[in-house]
C-alpha cells in the first residue's frame, strides 16, 4: 500500500507550515542528513556515531532503511536515490557470509551488533544481537512495505526484506529458556541474560511471534510480560521502564495507540499512553531535580541512553557527583549525572508534543551552542560548566549517534503525518505477531484505520 503524505492528516504538501511545523522540520531534515552523509553507497552499512573508525550498527542500519521513505516522502531524497540505497543494503546483508565463524557477518540469520564498515564481517568481537536484528528486520519490512511498485528494483526490496527476515532463526535466540536471549558469542554460546522487564524489546517479540519459517510460541512473550514492573510515580500509575528510548523505539515502528495486549487489559491502559506518562515523568523528575543538576526543569528534561562527558568523580558546587560515558540514563530511579539526552524532544513528539515542542524551543533558546547546523547532539551537561576541564558552556558531546538520528527521523514523521505506522499496519508479521501475542482493538479491528 502506497501511503503518501498529501493523504495523511498533518501532511503539508499543500498547506503553508505553521512554526512549530517549521521547526520539526529543520531539526528532522538535520537527522535524516546522517544518512545521507554517512551511509557507504555500495554496501549500505552506516556507521554507529561520526566519531573515526567506528564500525557499523545493525540497529542503525534498520532505522535507515526506515527513513529513506520518509526523506522521499519530505523532498531530501529522490525515490531513485533511496531504492538504489536500500537495495543496496539489503543486497549485501543478504549475500553476507552467515555462520559460525566468528569473523562471518552473523549466524542464523541474526547479525552482529556491529560490522566492519569495509568489509561487513563481525566488528570488535561483538555478540550476535537478537534485538539489533529485530530493528533491522524491521526497517527491511518497512522498505518493502513502502517499495511497492513493479519496478524491477523495488519488487527486489520486497523479495530481499522477506528472505531477511525468513531466515531469521528465533526459536533458537529462546536457548530453550523462557523468554529470549540477549546475545551469543561463537566461542561461548548464548549470553546469559535475557529479554526481561519492560523495555525496548516489544518489535523483537511481535517479529518472533509473526515469523512463518521459526516463530516462538506465545507463551515466551507472556514470560517477558509477567517481568515488568507496575508503579505509582508522581502520582500515576505506569509500566516502568526508565530510560526514555525504552518507551520510544519499538513505537517507531508499531502504533500501540488504542490496542491493548493481556497485560495493559488489566491496567486499563495502553503502551501509547504508558509512553506519554513515561515523558511527563522525566519532565517532573527535572522539575523536581533531586540531584540539583544546573539546568533541570519543565523545559530540559529528558534521560536514555546517551554519549556522557566521562568516567569520574567530581564535587560541583558542593556536592560530590559521579559522571559516565556513555550509558543508559534514567528517571526517576536514575543512574543520573545531570546529562540530558536533547534528541528525546523529537522522539517523544507523538506521545507528549505540547511539552517537547516547549523543550525544543528552550534548547534553542538557550543551548544554541548544541545545536549548530540543526544537528541535535547525543548528550549535554550544563552542570559542569566552569569546573575543571570544561568551560562556561559545560559539557556537549562532540559525536552525533545513528539511532538519536534515526529515532528522530521516525517519531518525528509518525507525529507529523502517521507515516511509517500507516505502512507496517498492512506487514503481514506485524499484523500476525501482534494478534499471537494477545492484542485487539483500535486499528487492528477498525478496516479504515489502515
């Protein structure tokens, strides 16, 4: 199904932009740029961050291969340009060498967290990742959803997304345990953890349940249900996660706005509207500022996982703080340094847009050091500003990551106009992986909701 932004409601193809509009684009356009400027023409593989000799993300590849519609849908990028691209990728993820040679681009048909960005092959003796396939398999799917015409190159996006994810053994990530793995390694198996609580792992669950050639059984998406934690925050009762891209990445991909599985059935509520009570929560963290971090308030809030000024240990204006690189930040129950992930504005607009239309004009406003050229950066600590090593502007980091951009790129578009929801609605997998897992409601019964 060709969906198109004339179609949608807050499409702008024909209607002058108001300045909150404007303002979404300039920063959206800047995100999608990192694929443009970084995606390797022949093979498709883009890098994890800009830092130097930094190999490719899986994860990234798949928020790339979901963008590309949208840069075409947006006028950044010819329909001609992003088929040869993504077919590109696809054609070299699915050529690539899959076994259990340890420097082979993956293993049943999952990849490597991360590749060589020359030759593909495994990067930095990393795990087999199960999750990073998923949003790989997910941004393929979503290719081919958009890809639709019989154009002999767009009917082999098609044909290469489907045998991508086919081929993908999620049966055997299970390692006859309860709920799926985190990873494996060639010389030491599967990783001993699992994907348990509730985080970002919905997309995995929903593909391995819809697959046709190795699904799991429904019963593992209810063992990683019966994980999470329900509690009473500022308040009001949700589904805790803690770092904000727990609640937004498998929602660029899948609308859970008014669908309900067995768990949220229960909880009257729905993971939508969990993600919105998620993004006012880190908001009245910041409002509260427990830590007393320089800059915390209702308009710059905002912890996940994000690049940080370092690893130490530092006194700043009378107390002692701890700082870390990168890691994964989180409120209200932290870890937390007082380094704010800026890009949340754009990746939480469809679930809170008044209040991240508010943070983004502030970090404008008053962070225009952070965002030169409208390229919105991994992390910012205000806190550290004059103390040793950083100056009056504190601590911004000096890299731009692949799935802040990507991320933005996507929940941006399904804010503005529903795109890339509209496409995955008709993916057969998603569709069939939702229904096993126990969903009904909203678009799932509702035909004109397609």
């Amino acid at each position: 199904m060709r969906v198109t932004i004339d179609e949608m409601p807050g499409g702008r193809a024909n209607e002058e932009a108001d300045s909150d509009e404007a303002l979404i684009d300039r920063f959206q356009r800047a995100a999608f740029q990192y694929f443009l400027d970084h995606a390797y023409p022949k093979t498709g593989l883009v890098p994890d961050t800009t830092r130097k000799d930094i190999p490719a993300s899986i994860a990234v590849i798949g928020f790339a291969l979901s963008s590309y519609p949208v840069g075409v849908e947006r006028g950044w990028m010819s329909r001609t340009d992003a088929v040869a691209l993504t077919l590109a990728t696809l054609r070299f993820l699915t050529d690539a060498e899959q076994s259990r040679d340890e420097h082979a681009s993956g293993y049943r048909g999952f990849f490597y967290h991360f590749l060589d960005m020359k030759t593909g092959r495994r990067a930095w003796n990393c795990e087999l990742s199960m999750l990073d396939t998923a949003f790989l398999v997910a941004g393929g799917l979503a290719a081919a959803a958009y890809f639709d015409s019989e154009d002999e190159s767009e009917a082999e996006i098609r044909t290469r997304a489907q045998a991508l994810y086919d081929r993908v053994d999620w049966r055997w990530a299970m390692s006859n345990k309860k709920t799926i793995r985190h990873g494996w390694r060639p010389r030491s198996g599967f990783l001993r953890y699992g994907w348990d609580g509730y985080n970002e792992a919905a997309i995995l669950y929903i593909l391995a349940l819809g697959s046709e050639t190795h699904p799991i059984e429904a019963k593992a998406y209810e063992a990683w249900a019966s994980t999470y934690r329900w509690e009473r925050i500022y308040g009001r009762c949700q589904l805790y996660g803690g770092p904000l891209f727990l609640d937004q990445f498998s929602h660029a991909w899948i609308d859970f706005g008014g669908i309900r599985d067995s768990y949220m059935r229960k909880q009257d509520s729905d993971y939508f509207t969990n993600s919105r009570l998620a993004t006012e929560t880190h908001r009245e963290y910041a409002k509260t500022n427990p830590y007393g971090f320089k800059g915390y308030g209702e308009d710059f809030w905002g912890l996940s996982a994000t690049d940080g000024p370092g690893n130490f240990r530092r006194s700043v204006n009378g107390r002692k703080h701890r700082f870390w690189g990168y890691k994964a930040r989180g409120a209200p129950h932290g870890p937390d340094d007082g380094t704010v992930a800026p890009w949340s504005y754009l990746a939480s607009l469809p679930f809170a847009p008044e209040i991240c239309l508010s943070a983004l004009r502030h970090l404008v406003e008053h962070y225009p050091h952070a965002v030169k050229g409208d390229r919105i950066p991994s992390g910012i600590n205000p806190t550290l500003a004059n103390t040793r090593g950083f100056g009056a502007e504190g601590w911004v980091s000096d890299a731009l990551y692949g799935l802040d951009q990507g991320i933005m790129v996507m929940m941006a578009e399904n804010h503005r106009s529903g795109l890339l929801w509209k496409l995955m609605r008709d993916v057969a997998p998603i569709r069939r992986g939702l229904e096993v897992a126990g969903f009904a409601g909203g678009w799932l019964e509702n035909k004109d909701a397609r």
